[in-house]
C-alpha cells in the first residue's frame, strides 16, 4: 500500500489542523457504511518559480459543493475557506506536489433520513512529477458506469467508486493498466477516474456530457484546445469507433493528460509524439505549473 502519512501528517477536520494518526471518524457513519459522500482529488503543483499552486482550486470546490448539494448532504463551507485551508495544509506537511482529498462525510446514522450536520476533512500527501512516458494498455471493461437514473453521475460520490475499483481491478488483473468503461447503453463513458478524449483526422473527440463525471482536466484540455486551434467535439462514441482512432487519451486531475498505447491490444494509427494529445499534454504541464497565482485571490 502507498504511504499516505506518518507520525507528524497534518490534516484539516471541521475546522481545525490536527494530526493525522489521532484524527478519528465515526464508525457509524453513514459513509463509512452506504459509501454516503463526497469527496474531491485535486493538485497542487510547485511552479517554476518555487511557488506553491493549487490548480483549479474554485473549480474543484465548487464540485464539491454540487455534488454535497445532489447528495442532499448538509454544505457550509466556502470556496475561500476551504482554499485557505488547503494552503495551510499543504504549509504544515511541506508539500509542493501534492495530491489533495477534500472529503465530505456524514455522522453517525445508520438509516435513509437525511443528516443535519455534516463533516470535512482535506488530506494531502506528496505526488511525484508527472512523467508521462509511459503509454497505457487499456482493456475495454465488462462493467459500465452507474446508470444515471440511479445516481447523480455528474456527483464526485464516494460510493461510485466501488465501479471505479472493480473495472481498474479487473483490467489490471488481465495484465492491463487501466480499464475503459461504456455507459448504459454502451457507448463509450470514461475510465475508472479519468475522461478520455481521441483524436481523428485532425480532430479531437470526446463523449458528451450526462453519462460521465465533467473532468475539470476535461474542461481544461477544451481550454488548450481552443489556444492551440484543435477542433474538439463532443459526441456519442461507440467501441469500435475508438478502435479505429488516430491516437487517444485519458485526462484527469491525478492521470494530467496520459496517451494509450492500445485498447485490448489494438494499437493507433499515430506515433503518440506526433499526436495531438501530445501536444495537449505538454500544454498542460506548461499550464499547472505556471507562475501566476490569479485564481487563487480576490475570490467572489
Ligand atoms: N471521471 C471520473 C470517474 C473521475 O473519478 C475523475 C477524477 N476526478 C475524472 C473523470 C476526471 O476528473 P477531473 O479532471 O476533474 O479530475
């Protein structure tokens, strides 16, 4: 298992800095029990000048409320107090890079009736700078996404990630790195924790919006897109339409912008390095760690 903390680990809980060995939960919450939450995964990057930046960070934290909001669980934090908290995390641990868990959890309650408090807790611990080398072989997965009649897909909930562990459990255990799930009627969704985007004759492709979690990464690469002057559509997308692409990614907060080698061993027409994800992917790691702090002060 990764190393997530050790005796002097920081973390934020309603409120206040505490350590992470003493912190304790309720082992009757109604997280703990119904996967009952919701949570964030945010990073924060060291910029090239030494600076530490969390990227994206209002985005991030309004997520989070909506999905607290679609979940009916109790919110009263601000976009500014938590990011302020997140900065003093991130002080107290001496992190730069880092990985970033905003999760809302909810008290003891072992039946349906909604709470009338809630909790918070932000976590940090060191993440390596991104490589990016390595292309991934991805298998297209036997499990779909939740039907979004029975969740709020567009919801970061802690519960559909039981999804998220069987598919990416899966693939690895048939010697991939990563799965790819379809959404209910079988076109093609997102991956486990990461959206994918695929290229085609000078184009960028991507599933539209309401079977998937909205990638605040996904949202940046259209940003990149449109600097760069890369078409990017949205579209219904089936398997075998991907199999024929030019190159493809994934993209996502922990991932950044990660291009595949395969899908159930198929290769791409395109050399990675001279694709257009490529080209995202060097933009991106560009955009993360810039200099400028602008979104993270004078805050609405
Ligand atoms: N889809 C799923 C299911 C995810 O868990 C994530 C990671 N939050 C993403 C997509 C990518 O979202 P983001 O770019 O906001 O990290």
């Amino acid at each position: 298992m990764a190393h997530y903390y050790d005796k002097d680990t920081i973390l934020y809980l309603d409120g206040a800095l505490v350590k992470a060995s003493e912190a304790k939960i309720d082992l009757y919450s109604q997280t703990m029990h119904y996967g009952y939450g919701v949570f964030e995964g945010i990073r924060s990057y060291r910029t090239q000048n030494g600076e530490t930046r969390i990227f994206k960070p209002v985005e991030h934290y309004v997520r989070l409320e909506r999905s607290a909001k679609l979940l009916n669980l109790p919110y009263t934090y601000s976009v500014e107090e938590l990011i302020e908290a997140t900065y003093q995390v991130l002080d107290k641990n001496n992190l730069q890079d880092a990985y970033i868990r905003p999760l809302v959890y909810a008290p003891a309650n072992m039946s349906f009736v909604p709470n009338t408090e809630s909790h918070i807790t932000i976590q940090v611990w060191k993440m390596e700078p991104f490589l990016g080398e390595k292309l991934l072989r991805v298998m297209s997965s036997s499990y779909q996404r939740p039907n979004p009649k029975g969740f709020h897909i567009e919801a970061k909930a802690c519960g559909h990630y039981v999804n998220s562990i069987l598919a990416s459990q899966e693939a690895k255990a048939n010697g991939y790195d990563e799965a790819l799930l379809t959404d209910m009627n079988g076109n093609i969704a997102e991956g486990p924790g990461a959206n994918v985007f695929y290229e085609k004759n000078g184009q960028l492709f991507t599933p539209s919006l309401g079977n998937i979690l909205p990638g605040i990464t996904r949202a940046t690469v259209f940003e990149l897109a449109a600097g760069l002057g890369i078409q990017v559509t949205e579209k219904r997308i089936t398997t075998e339409e991907l199999k024929t692409a030019d190159a493809v990614f994934f993209c996502g907060t922990a991932a950044e912008v990660i291009g595949w080698d395969s899908l159930d061993g198929s290769g791409f027409a395109k050399n990675w390095n001279d694709s257009l994800g490529r080209k995202i992917q060097k933009a991106y790691m560009a955009l993360v760690t810039e200099t400028s702090i602008k979104e993270t002060i004078n805050l609405v």
